[in-house]
C-alpha cells in the first residue's frame, strides 16, 4: 500500500468483491488497498488475518465492541480492525467462489456495494486446473464457471442502484487506470492527480498486461467446443464472443456427468489437494477446539437480539 496517498470516501459502506475462481478478485483486492486506500481482504483474511495482511485480530477488542450477535456487526468489527491497521477509513471483503449466500449477505448489509470481477470463462478453464480446489477439466469448469455467471446476475438484478458494479479481467489487463478510475467513481472515492500520478507510476507492475484471451493461441479445439458446448448462453449474456459462433456441439447430460465424476477422481488423486483438505480441516478443529475451551472460563456473554433485530439491522458502517 502507498502510505502517502490521501483521498476522501464518499460512502462509508463495507464493499464486497465477488466473482469465480482465477477471475481477478484477487487482484482488484490489491489494487483497490493500493490505490483507493479500501482495505482489501483476501481468502480467509477473518480466518487468518496475520499471514494475509501481517495483522492478528485482538479477541477481547472485538467482542467487547459487539452490541449483539448479528453477522454484520462481526464483520464490521472484524474489518474495522483490518482497515485501522492499515490506516484506511474503509473495508472490503473478498467473497469466495462459494457464492450461495449473497442473498443473505445481502439482508445482513443492505447498504453494501458490491464489486464482480469476471473473467472470459475459456480463459478461467486454462488457470483453474494449476489449483487444488476447482474444476479439473474444461467441461466442468463450463458447468461451474456458467451457474456463477447467472447467480451473480440474477443476484445484481435485485440490487438497489449504486450497489453493484462489474470489473472484466480484460480491461483490468489492458487500460487498467481507466478501469480502476471507474471503480473510484462507484465506490465514492475521490481520485485526485496524486492518486492518478501514483496509478501511472505503478499499474505497470501490478497488472500482467496481455493476460487475456489466451485461450484462442492455447485451447485445444475440442477443449473450446467443449466449453462453448456448455456455457456458450453464459458467455454470450456476459458479453464475451463466441469463437465457433454458436456451432459447438450440444453437450448432453450423461457427457457432462462424466467429465464432473473425473474432475472428482483428480482431486481425490492429487497429492496437494489432499494436503490442502487436511490443511483446512486442521484449521477447523482448531477452532472448534479453541471455542469449546473458552466456553467454560466465562467468556463475555453477548447481549441476546430478537428474531426481528437479526433480520433488520440498523445502523451503518
């Protein structure tokens, strides 16, 4: 982060960056605590803030701070005290590819602002399998990357205007300081000539310019019709080109189940996917322990809320 910049946020609502796997959620997190001073968090940056953002959340801080049990004022505690630690005035969350609940989030903060990064889905098919938690093949990731194109839009269709803005891969990698001007505008930051000057001097290398569209130089042709066979309605609504222009062949259901029964089996089978799954439910049980050893040292009891309090939270942040 540049410590030097300076700017004004218009709006004090917590921001969301939402989006598939290894379509630039990432980045547009760095790039907005860079340059728009929002703190940024990355996955699991709740869970394990120290290692993501060199910070370790104080316990006994954030539940005195509590006012009751709803989600939204965890959130807003715990990302209060990652934008304190970096000394900006506002806080962001980077949301998984695990999108089911937006309309939950929603409910919890209905003032948020809400930032999809998208990516050309032939393109996310090419990075996905380097991974140890996604797809392992193009048709399965066609299936997934295509049902999270029409959640999230069917999602953003609900919202209020001003709370949803979308971010494409492409124009990140190609006029990246038009793209996060643009993005300023949304989240009501001010982006004077300092910030403008410091975009100029930086963007270059913090964005891989040409990242995009790769898959019309590497995508095997059968890869391509299989991925067009797919998710070509998806890819035409999140207005990417059809490379065969709508000819690929129809992939019928039992194809498509077999393709998602073989990224299963290459998960089961991959040396780093099985230390990953252990990684992650070590992190779990160490959780669960330590709140099943805190419970009985008389841990601060949080005022209770009723049912209709839950639903409704007032207040911002």
């Amino acid at each position: 982060m540049l410590h030097h910049l300076r700017t004004t946020h218009r709006h004090a609502a917590p921001v969301f960056v939402i989006g598939y796997a290894r379509s630039g959620t990432r980045l547009v997190c760095r790039l907005m605590r860079q340059y728009l001073l929002a703190n940024s968090g990355a996955e699991r940056s709740f869970s394990r803030p120290e290692p993501n953002q060199g910070v370790r959340h104080d316990p006994e801080v954030a539940v005195a701070s509590l006012r009751g049990r709803h989600p939204r004022e965890v959130h807003e505690v715990l990302g209060g005290q990652l934008a304190s630690h970096h000394n900006l005035a506002l806080w962001d969350d980077q949301i998984p590819p695990g999108i089911q609940d937006l309309a939950r989030l929603a409910a919890s903060f209905p003032d948020a602002q809400f930032v999809h990064a998208v990516r050309d889905g032939r393109d996310v098919a090419l990075s996905i399998p380097q991974t140890t938690f996604g797809p392992q093949n193009v048709c399965e990731c066609a299936q997934d990357w295509g049902r999270t194109q029409q959640t999230i839009r069917a999602f953003a269709a609900r919202l209020a205007p001003g709370q949803f803005h979308e971010v494409r891969y492409e124009d990140l990698t190609t006029r990246p300081l038009e793209t996060l001007r643009d993005l300023g505008a949304f989240l009501g930051v001010d982006v004077d000539e300092t910030i403008v000057a410091a975009m100029r001097a930086g963007l270059p290398a913090d964005v891989r310019p040409g990242n995009g569209r790769k898959f019309q130089y590497v995508m095997h042709p059968r890869e391509l019709e299989r991925f067009e066979g797919v998710a070509a309605h998806s890819l035409t609504a999140a207005g990417y080109p059809l490379a065969l222009q709508g000819y690929a062949r129809r992939i019928g259901a039992i194809e498509r189940w077999s393709w998602r029964l073989h990224g299963r089996t290459v998960r089961l089978t991959r040396r780093d996917a099985l230390r990953d799954t252990a990684y992650r439910l070590r992190l779990r049980a160490t959780a669960i322990a330590r709140l099943l050893l805190a419970a009985p040292f008389g841990a601060k009891r949080l005022p209770r809320v009723s049912s209709a309090a839950q639903t409704q939270p007032t207040g911002g942040q």
